[in-house]
C-alpha cells in the first residue's frame, strides 16, 4: 500500500515509536493525530482506547489518585489533572477528539510495544500505565495470543462499521523492555509478531516492517541511544524513509521534498545578515514559503515548538 497523501487525516496510537514516527508526519506537514492519551504499549490497553473512543457516549475512565494528582489506569501518565472532575473534564474533550478522528481519518497507524502487561487487583483489568503504584496493587501477565487476537479481530469488526474507509497499518516497536529481561523481552515481541501476522490477513490491514529494518537491516548499537534500548534520531531517519517509500504517495513525497528545500534554505547560515545578498535571500525565501503554501493548501504547517 502507498497511498498516504497530504489531503489525508492520520490517527497514530501506542508505544513511543508512534510519538516518533508521528512527530515526522507532522514535520512534513500531515494532518495527524498522536497519542492523544500519551503513548500506550499493550495492545489490549490500546484496544481498550479505541473501544471507549469509538462509544458514541462518553464513560467516564477507571481513576487513580496518588497524592494530589489524579490519573487514569486506561492512559499514560502524561495525562493527569489535580481533581477528579477535572481529570472527567479533559477525558471527555479526549474522548470527543479521538471519537471524531478515528470517524473521519483515512489511516491509523498503530504500534505495540510490549505483551506483558498489569492487571488490576480490583478489577481484573489490564492497566495502560502503572503510574508507578505498589506492585502489590497488580498481576503481571504475559498476554495469550489467541486471545489478542480474538479481541482485535472484534474490533476490526467493529471498526469496519465505525469507519469502513479506514487503513489499518501496525508495526512493533523496536524499543528493548530491557527491565522485563532479554529472554522475556523476546518471548514477549514474538508474540506481537504472532497477532500481527493473524490480524493483518484482514482486509484494510498492513504491517510496516521497522522493527526488522532497525533489528536486523541497521543492526548496530550506533543506531540506538545511551541506553542501547531506544533507537536514536538516525535510526528514526532511517524508519522515516522506509515509511516514505512503503506509505506515502509519490505526489506528497515531491512535496516534502519541495518542503525541506525551503528549510534547507532557512537553515543556512549567514554570516552577514545586514549585506544586500542577505537580505535577497531572506527575500526569496519568504517569496518561496508563501508559493509553497498557495500551491500546496492541504500541507498542514508545523507549529513551531
């Protein structure tokens, strides 16, 4: 499939992978949603997401308190309010926002991280983040693939009816849980790569092999930050070509090309900045951006950070 254009609206759900990934579309002017929730990397816990977003009635999510802050179990700790009204508050404008994209996006990109998970004592249910509470507070489980599985192939359903034009397009997350320990952190990917192998035999289903491409093609540490556990901005280079050239459609790829000629320009530097030449250039290169935007409306401008 490559078919990903500027006109397009993209959802990315799940590990930090995703907030990578996602923060190279939005560089490059798409119209993308990421991890709204902050990121997630069970995926149960990311189908549990979808699920409530898709809910045309809003539930209020599962709430843990520690100290003065409010969290949720269904989402990550980014997400957080200092009252529990509060906390109902931004999950209902979330639930909104999310119900909306995943209605009217054209692709949703999903990456898991990880088939351990933390049941909650109380209810028996995965948690998506621990919020670092006791440990006494959960069960740890490794997820069974048949029923992974099974869940997800309910939800494609269910998606089917919700958005029928949707793509789906999974990958695993090449970050090592190094806590969990290698053989576990194996055992645990190979699982991923079972259910994605089941799940996307359905139509409307794509894998993106970077996993493989970081693991096995780029196959060093130089590719991999300090903690030889997370893939570092060359490799996420890297994982963005492979996107551009399995996803994303020839027309949107001349725009990004177009686009980073305007920024390579930007990003020269002058030495003198009060010279005529230098001002030309300043010149031009405003002249260039606002062409650029007249003849290329649907690409989405990067907010400045």
């Amino acid at each position: 499939m490559k078919g990903i254009s500027h006109h397009d609206k993209i959802v990315l759900l799940g590990s930090c992978f995703s907030d990578q990934i996602g923060s190279k579309f939005a560089a490059n002017g798409f119209r993308s949603l990421v991890n709204p929730g902050g990121t997630i990397f069970h995926p149960l816990a990311i189908l549990h997401l979808i699920q409530w977003a898709m809910d045309p009635n809003f539930k209020p999510l599962r709430v843990y308190q520690h100290q003065d802050i409010y969290f949720s179990w269904d989402l990550s700790g980014t997400f957080y309010a200092m009252s529990e009204s509060e906390l109902h508050q931004k999950s209902a404008v979330l639930h909104q926002e999310l119900h909306e994209e995943l209605k009217t996006s054209k692709f949703l990109f999903l990456t898991f991280g990880t088939s351990w998970g933390y049941e909650l004592c109380t209810d028996g249910w995965l948690v998506a983040n621990c919020h670092k509470a006791p440990q006494t507070m959960f069960e740890k489980k490794m997820a069974d693939v048949s029923m992974m599985t099974a869940s997800w192939e309910e939800l494609i359903k269910k998606i089917r009816q919700f958005n029928p034009a949707l793509e789906l397009i999974f990958t695993i997350s090449p970050v090592r849980h190094l806590k969990e320990g290698l053989i576990e952190n194996n055992r645990s990917k190979a699982r991923l790569h079972l259910l994605i192998e089941h799940i996307t035999a359905l139509q409307n289903c794509s894998y993106l092999a970077s996993y493989e491409l970081v693991l096995d093609e780029l196959r060093d540490y130089k590719f991999f930050k300090v903690d030889k556990a997370h893939p570092n901005e060359e490799a996420i280079n890297e994982v963005w070509n492979l996107v551009k050239q399995e996803l994303i459609s020839v027309e949107s790829i001349q725009i990004i090309e177009k686009w980073n000629e305007i920024q390579r320009l930007k990003a020269h530097e002058i030495l003198y900045p009060e010279s005529m030449s230098a001002k030309r250039l300043q010149e031009n290169i405003i002249q260039k951006e606002e062409e650029f935007i007249k003849m290329y409306p649907a690409f989405l401008l990067p907010t400045l950070s």
